[in-house]
C-alpha cells in the first residue's frame, strides 16, 4: 500500500489524460495492491458477515475515471482509490462498508448512504418502533472506540413527513443518511497492521448495518 499515496499526490498536481497515460503502469500496480487488500478484507469480514460470502473486490472498486458532464470542475480522475463492499458489490443499495484512501482524507465508513426515499422511510419507521435497540447500538462500547455519532451530512433541519417536531427522537429521524464515518491518517495505510485495523472497525458497524438491513423489504 506504500504506493497508492505517492501516486494519488502527483495526479492531484498532473489531472489530465497525458501524465495518467505515461504513469498508468503505475497505476494498475497501485489498483492491484488496492485489491489485494479489498480480498482479505472480505475475507476477513465474512467471518462475521456471511452476507458478503462470493462477493470479489472487482465487484466493489469505484472507476477513478470521473463522470464530468454535469461538472464544472472537468479534471478526469479522482484522487482517490474507493471501494463499497456491500452485499452485491458496489451497486448493490443493502448496507454495508466503505473504504477511502486519498492523502490527507482517507477514512472507514458504513450503514447507508443516498437511500430511496422508501427505503429511508422504513428506517425512520424502524427506529420510530425501535428506538431503544437502535440507541443501543450507538452507545454501544465497541461503537464508540470509533465512532461519536452518525453522520451529519444532509441532515433535515425540519421534521421528516409523518413525523411531529415534537418527536421526541426528532433528531434521529432528522437523518438522510444512516452511515458512520472514522477517519484515518496517511501513516495507518501504509502501517502492517492496517488490515486487522479496518477488520476490527467493519465489525463494530456490523449491528448498524444488520438494524439496517431489516429495513429493506
């Protein structure tokens, strides 16, 4: 891995087709060691996650290629190696994990993210009959090593429809996306121990994701 973050920092300074064509031997080296390390992350989580049993790195890694036809900013690539590792692969909607690697921003995450707005209205439902298991699982010791709180990210400063603002778990409800964030340093890629590190951090997501999962119908 002590080569992705090298190489994510000169294309940050060279984002045109010309310097990735003549380094993408690079590259292709970096997306190998990128999804050798996706393998044994699965690998590893299977043990406590048979929902992810056959699914292959290929299935989870993003293109680095950017989609800009809708953008103002037309660099082509992303700074980033990033990969979703859901039951299903990338594209699959079910809850699951996430890794980051990019100088400076790399971090872990899970639960769910951009869900349909049925499915975000059967997590509000769920949490709405269960919020004492759900609670639980936040403030749950091996949570909070890692994890603070959901994230904030698109929060609803009103109360979601069908909902009073007097709810009394408002706050919670309030959420666009179910997911938690744990942020890493540049030094911890490229530490031995990253591996069993990312593990320990997937399994502490794993009753967020599994609440989640029982939303989907």
């Amino acid at each position: 891995m002590k080569f992705l973050l090298p190489f994510l920092q000169e294309l940050s300074k060279n984002n045109h087709k010309e310097w990735f064509d003549a380094n993408r031997s690079t590259y292709q080296f970096c997306k190998q060691d990128f999804e050798i390390l996706l393998k044994a992350v699965i690998e590893q989580c299977i043990e406590f996650d048979n929902q992810l049993l056959g699914l292959e790195p290929k299935k989870c890694i993003f293109r680095i290629n950017k989609d800009i036809r809708f953008s103002k900013d037309k660099s082509p690539y992303k700074l980033n190696f990033g990969a979703s590792i859901n039951p299903g692969g990338k594209k699959s909607r079910i809850p699951g994990y996430y890794i980051h690697i990019e100088p400076g921003k790399s971090f872990l995450a899970g639960g769910c993210y951009q869900s349909s707005s049925e499915l975000l209205n059967s997590i509000r439902q769920e949490i709405d009959y269960n919020t004492v298991e759900f609670k639980a699982i936040l403030n749950n010791k091996e949570f909070k090593q890692y994890f603070t709180d959901l994230s904030q990210e698109d929060k609803l400063k009103t109360a979601p429809k069908g909902y009073e603002k007097t709810h009394p778990e408002i706050s919670l409800l309030q959420h666009r996306h179910f997911i938690v964030i744990h942020h890493l340093i540049d030094e911890q890629i490229i530490d031995e121990n990253l591996l069993n590190y990312i593990t320990e951090i997937f399994k502490a997501i794993l009753p967020l994701n599994q609440f989640l999962r029982n939303c989907i119908q």
